[in-house]
C-alpha cells in the first residue's frame, strides 16, 4: 500500500481530533500508528484512550504550557527532542502511519524549519502514511502534501466564553 502526506490545518476545531481517527482507524485495521505531539504535555483524554491500544504509540514533546509569543528554553529543548525521535522513527520504517501533531504550530513559532518539515517528507519511506497537523501550515508543506484538509472556523461556543471540557476538547 502507497503512503501518503496528509495535512490538517487551519483555525477551525478538528485538526487533532481527525488525526486521532485516523490513528485509531489504522490501529483497527492492524497498522502500526507513532504519534508525535509538539508543545503538548498531560494526560489529556485522547492520551488515556490510545493507551488501550497495543499498536498505538504516543509521545509528547512540550513544556505544559501554552506557548504565546516567545517559547520557553524548555519548550525549545522538548521540540527538538521530538523533531528528533520523529527523524528516528520515520528512519526506521517500523510503523505505517506517522503523526506529527502540532509540527505546523512549532514551525510558525520558529521551533522547526520548513527545511526540516520538508526533510521529514523527503525521508518517510513510501509506504508510509505521515499527517501533519496545527494551524498555520507553511506554504511549502501545503504544496509536497498530497492531501490537504483546512479546518475553518465558522462559529465557536468559546466565543460565548466557554472553556474546554474534559471529553470533548480535552
């Protein structure tokens, strides 16, 4: 089976959460599934959930805290660390699908390159399927993905002053 680059962005709700269907899509069918969470740390709901799984691996890279403006020394030091696991585990080839979640974030904030986002694709062995997900995807990755998937916000109840909710968005 041909692996494919596959892209969620944009400012909508989903991006993650399409990310983790595929995941478990893949987990069901037998597929071997690595994922790399950028400037996430915690137990989150998903992290729980995917803990059931033998053939789902998950690895997060963050400092804990939500990055605005200049990321902390942490935040760097963890970023390159999983930019580096990432690179070892797309060289090894032992999984079918890779996920690289909120690498496009860390490439906006200046954590990652595109070169580097770009080295990524240029590597991942062909039967591979890699998903980059978070807003702001580069141009560059935009054009070598094969699929592209723009979330767009059209309303939001965090307008109205709603938090996450463990469940649902946490």
């Amino acid at each position: 089976m041909k692996g494919y680059v596959q892209v969620y962005t944009g400012n909508g709700k989903g991006k993650t959460t399409a990310s983790l269907g595929l995941a478990i899509r893949a987990a069901g069918a037998g597929l071997k599934v690595f994922i790399v969470q950028f400037m996430k740390q915690g137990m989150y709901s998903e992290i729980k959930a995917l803990k059931k799984f033998d053939n789902i691996i998950v690895e997060q890279y963050g400092a804990g805290a939500f990055v605005s403006g200049k990321p902390s020394d942490e935040e760097i030091t963890k970023c390159r660390e999983g930019y580096e696991q990432l690179c070892r585990v797309i060289k090894a080839g032992k999984h079918d699908l890779v996920v690289a979640e909120e690498v496009n974030i860390a490439c906006f904030y200046g954590l990652l390159s595109e070169e580097e986002l770009l080295y990524l694709i240029d590597i991942k062995p062909d039967y591979m399927e890699l998903v980059f997900t978070g807003r702001n995807a580069p141009a560059s990755i935009l054009d070598k993905a094969d699929l592209v998937t723009e979330m767009t916000e059209i309303k939001h109840y965090y307008q109205q002053g709603v938090g996450s909710r463990v469940g649902i968005e946490k």
